[in-house]
C-alpha cells in the first residue's frame, strides 16, 4: 500500500501516458536499489571529507589560528567539484507527466530546486516543468551516455 501511495505520488494529474509507460515508473519506484547503493556510494565519499573539515575547524579554535582551515579549503573545492559531477553522472529523471526518463543538461540540474528524491526539471519530450523523480543510473546506461 505505501509502495501505491509513494507511485501515485510521483504520477501528474494530468498525465496522459500510456500504460507501459506507467508500468516502467512503478518499477523505478519499486526498485530501490540502485538509489541506494549510490547514496551510500555518497555518504562513503563525503564521510572522510567532513571528518577532514570538522578536525580543521576545532584544530583552527584549539590552535586560535586560521591556517589549518585556510590549508584544507582548497581540498574541500576540489571534493565540491568532484561530488557534483559524481551524482550528476549517476542519476537520470523521470517525468511525472508523461514517464519518459531523461538525463537534463548539467546547467539546469544544477540550478534547480531539489529535494533529496525529486528534482525541478523540464522534461525535454513533453515540456512540462515539474519535480522529476531521481532514479539510479546503472553503469551501461552511463557508459551509453558517455558514447552519445
């Protein structure tokens, strides 16, 4: 029943997608493993950086000097940059108007209002813009994308 619910969430009103079209979207909202074996791909990755900032900031207030914080900011930039570019490559959308998945530009995904399942997009067959749902990009369809 949930698994219902959390699908009719991630379907417009308005849609008018065909049936194998739907189907397809219930099974990205029923299978989710993909997503979280790469959030926890994330948390593995951003774990050691923030022990690394947090240790830079409390040496910073212990040694009352600024270098141990100024030292690691450019670690933490190039992490920033790194991490971007991690999750833009392993996740494509879904349209909740007509269930067309797709992968958006990186300028507007990266300016686009989130949250940590959906993400403010126009789909680019439909036209509509909307949350888009996140689904996990498994590793042939990144390698495809790669060649496109």
């Amino acid at each position: 029943m949930a698994e219902m619910k959390q699908f009719k969430s991630y379907i417009s009103k308005d849609s008018e997608a065909p049936l194998n079209k739907l189907l397809e979207t219930s099974q990205y909202v029923s299978n989710k493993g993909n997503v979280s074996t790469l959030t926890r791909a994330i948390v593995y990755r951003v774990l050691p950086m923030a022990i690394v900032q947090y240790t830079a900031f409390v040496t910073s207030i212990i040694m009352r000097k600024w270098w141990p914080s100024f030292v690691v900011l450019p670690f933490l930039m190039i992490f920033a940059v790194y991490l971007t570019r991690f999750i833009y490559k392993h996740f494509k959308y879904v349209c909740p108007n007509c269930q067309e998945v797709f992968k958006p530009n990186i300028k507007s995904w990266l300016f686009a209002s989130h949250t940590s399942k959906t993400r403010k997009l126009q789909c680019p067959y439909c036209h509509e813009v909307s949350h888009c749902m996140a689904i996990g990009q498994t590793i042939e369809d990144s390698n495809l994308l790669r060649k496109l």
